[in-house]
C-alpha cells in the first residue's frame, strides 16, 4: 500500500465521517455570547443588531457578503489585554491576523504595540500612525529591502528567524550608523495542541532556530559580536488557537534556561522574553478559551517560577495576541441563495461568499457557528452545510450546523468569530470581489476597508 497521500487529500469518508456532529441546540434563535461580539443582540422582531444597528439595515446599505465588526468590543478587549499585563510587559497585536488602518489607529489609542511580518503590514502601520519604535518586524525570510525599511524608519525590535538573517540585520544597521534592537526567535521543541499547519515550535518547520544542537545559543553568540546589533531577548512562539498552557509552561522553562546559559557563557542577562500569541478563542459553544488576565496570571507566573529557580532576574515579558483580540469582534453576513435537501443526509445551504472570504474550513477544518439573523423562527432544527459558490467541492464555510428548516432564499445568516485570518486570508478565486469590513458603533456604520470592484481586478490585469 502506499504511504504517500492522494494529491487531491483525503477521500470523502475520511473527513466527513457519519455522526459527528452534536445534537442540535434547545434553542435556535439563542445567541451564546462567548461566540459573539459584545454588542450582539437579538430584537424583539427576532432581527438581530449588531453596536445598535439592525443586520437587514447593513445588508440594504452596504450588500453581502460583509464582514461586520464591533469597534467598541474589539477595544474593550485590547484594553484586557493591556490592563492584564500592567506597565510590566508588552503586548504586541499580531497584523496578520486582520490589519487596517483603522484597527491600526484603535491600538494606538488602547496602549498597545504592533507586530508585522510584512513589507504591506509595516507600510500599513505607519500610514496609519503606528509610532515606528512600537512595532516589532517578524518574518523567516525578510528581503533586504524589507530589513533596509524596517532599521531606516526605526522599528522597536527586528526578530531575527535564521543565522542569515543576523548577518543581514547587523549589516544594513552599521551601514546606517544605527544598533538595532533585536530578538532571535528560537524553536523549543513543544508540540503544541493544535493544527499541524499552525503549530510552530517543534523542530520539523520553517520558523526560528532550535534549541537542539545548540543551535540557538550559537546565534546568540554571533549576535553578541556583533556592532550592528542590540540582543534584547529571545521570542518564542509555540503555535495558534491553543487553550492549554502547558506548552507555554514547557516553553518559558527552556527559554529561561537558555537565558541562564547565555548569563553562564556570556556574563550577560537578556532584559526580554517575548512568548508569542496563539492563544485561543471560541468558534463554537464546546470551545472554552482563558481570558485575557487568566493568561497573564499564568504566564507571570511561569515565567517568575522559572527565573527564580535559574537565579536570574525576571525578564519584561511580551505577548502577540492577534485572533483572541480581533477574532471575536466580528462576524460575516452572508444571504442565502439556493438550498438542497439531501434526503437523510442534510441540507446544502449556499451563500454569496465561501472560501474566497474563509478559507480556514478548507485549509484547517475550522470549526464555526451560524445563526439565522434576519428573522427569528419556531421551525425545527436541520442539519445544514453552509457552503459558498466557488467552484470546488471543499467550498465549505460551516461543515455541520443547525439552522431552522423554514430556511429560505433571502434570508441572511452570519458566521461568528471572522474577525480573525478571514479577511486576511481573503482571495479573489473564480474572480470573485473580497468582500468589505464595516465597522459598527453607537447605532453607525462605516466602512473601513471598502469591498472590491470588478474595476479593481481588471485594473492589474494589463493584457
């Protein structure tokens, strides 16, 4: 038999085994608050509102597929974030997980740091007014254009990912008079709990430099010699979507021990640790993420057990929360085209989206909510798969959920917790437009990253 998988993945049965799914809830028109922004209601008229405004009123204004966002949730969870962490530590915001220039503005306002990993995410920034020392550039392979930016307008931290990239760094920065901050990002070797393609500290990937070998403390070294550079402390980054905090225990212990082997080597203790992100949030009711001051409790006191026992000072600690900030404050409204019965299967529901404006389901098999958010309904619960009208069988949204079985053309329904990855991973497959991202406050809506037009595809298309 063969051991290597079918190009096209795994067969139907495979991913789709029979019974899977739960049973449906007690209540369809129930809204479980741990899956929805803060502002989300439903009406009296059974339509619901999202920062006071009705979801039909945002369909008729601004069309679907759209991604609405709670402006008011999505600050009242940055300011968690930096209120749990103190003066003591830095929390960074994770671009990548969704970045615009308003959200830029929001975390200037709120306290918080930025990280960016791209040439896009850093122009984005300080377009938006981002001061240049409160971002930290990441990235496995920075081009030296990026890395000539980055040092010429000042970022806070460099996070360096590879022994080429110490070179580089060092080079550009004595070139330019300047001794730039930075961290060397190292893989510790935990297996987080999490997907295969978002777990990020075990050996076997493209990020960081492993601490086997003694790889990591070989960087160290080069980065001390040399005059370009600033070593401020080593970053770890275990993986994304994780709820268990036993891999950043077991993390922080071999940062920590890495910290005391520089002090022993090099006479030198590292002022920071930065233990990444990835902390998780809830797609659906079974999920049951910490909050924002569980995590800091934990990580403080991780970390101040480890530093006491290595007899080190504690280091200023930081965090890169991006989906457990943004994640949650946003859903996607979708209207409902056409609907297929399977006979004891389920019902195919098919949206004006799909996997050009989510494509974690395909990539990742995420896991999400729906609701009928137009109306309410007394029907019965079916079992649907919301699906999108690209052309691809895995064009799935939401694999298995319950919606009313009085389901109709023009209704609207809405997945939760879009906020984060969806809109960034956005594409424009079968030339479909990306959708736009509406953000809601005080009864108001604005748009603050406008949808797509044929105009602006053909506009790079130069014949």
């Amino acid at each position: 038999m063969s051991r290597s998988a079918h190009p096209a993945g795994p067969r139907h049965a495979d991913v789709l085994p029979e019974g899977h799914y739960t049973a449906p809830p007690a209540d369809l028109n129930a809204l479980d608050p741990k899956v929805w922004a803060g502002s989300v209601t439903r009406d009296a008229d059974g339509a619901v509102r999202v920062g006071g405004v009705d979801v039909r009123e945002i369909a008729r204004e601004h069309g679907t597929p759209a991604y609405v966002m709670d402006e008011d949730d999505f600050r009242a969870r940055a300011r968690a974030w930096r209120e749990a962490f103190g003066e003591g530590a830095d929390v960074y915001y994770a671009g990548k997980a969704f970045l615009s220039k308003a959200v830029v503005r929001w975390l200037h306002e709120e306290g918080l740091n930025l990280d960016v990993c791209s040439a896009g995410e850093l122009a984005t920034a300080l377009a938006a007014g981002m001061p240049a020392e409160r971002i930290a550039y990441h990235g496995n392979n920075k081009s030296l254009a990026e890395i000539e930016r980055a040092v010429t307008v000042g970022v806070g931290h460099i996070v360096l990912d590879s022994f080429q990239e110490i070179v580089r760094v060092a080079h550009v920065a004595q070139s330019h008079g300047v001794r730039q901050k930075v961290l060397i990002r190292v893989t510790v070797g935990v297996e987080a709990h999490t997907h295969e393609f978002i777990a990020t500290a075990h050996e076997d990937q493209k990020f960081g430099i492993p601490l086997a070998g003694g790889q990591a403390a070989e960087a160290v070294r080069r980065a001390l010699q040399l005059d370009g550079l600033e070593l401020a402390g080593i970053h770890s980054h275990i993986g994304s979507q994780i709820f268990d905090m036993a891999g950043f225990e077991v993390a922080a212990r071999r940062v920590v021990g890495l910290l005391a082997e520089i002090r022993d080597e090099h006479g030198v203790e590292l002022p920071e640790i930065d233990l990444g992100g990835g902390l998780g949030i809830a797609y659906t009711s079974e999920d049951d993420p910490q909050g924002p001051h569980e995590i800091a409790k934990s990580l403080g006191e991780i970390v101040g057990r480890e530093c006491e026992g290595a007899g080190l000072a504690v280091p200023r600690i930081s965090v890169e929360p991006g989906r457990a900030i943004v994640g949650p404050t946003a859903f996607t409204l979708y209207e409902v085209g056409t609907l297929k019965p399977l006979d004891g299967l389920r019902t195919y529901v098919s949206v004006d989206g799909g996997m050009s404006d989510n494509i974690r389901t395909a990539l990742y098999d995420a896991e999400y909510s729906v609701a009928l958010v137009s109306r309410a309904s007394d029907a019965g619960p079916m079992l649907a798969r919301v699906v999108g009208k690209h052309c691809e069988s895995g064009d799935i949204v939401v694999r298995d959920a319950f919606l009313p079985d009085d389901l109709a053309p023009g209704d609207l329904i809405a997945v939760p917790a879009t906020g984060a990855y969806c809109r960034s991973m956005a594409s424009n497959y079968n030339h479909v437009t990306r959708p736009p991202v509406l953000a809601v406050k005080d009864g108001g809506t604005r748009v603050i990253v406008r949808r797509e037009t044929e105009e602006d595809l053909l506009r790079l298309d130069v014949g």
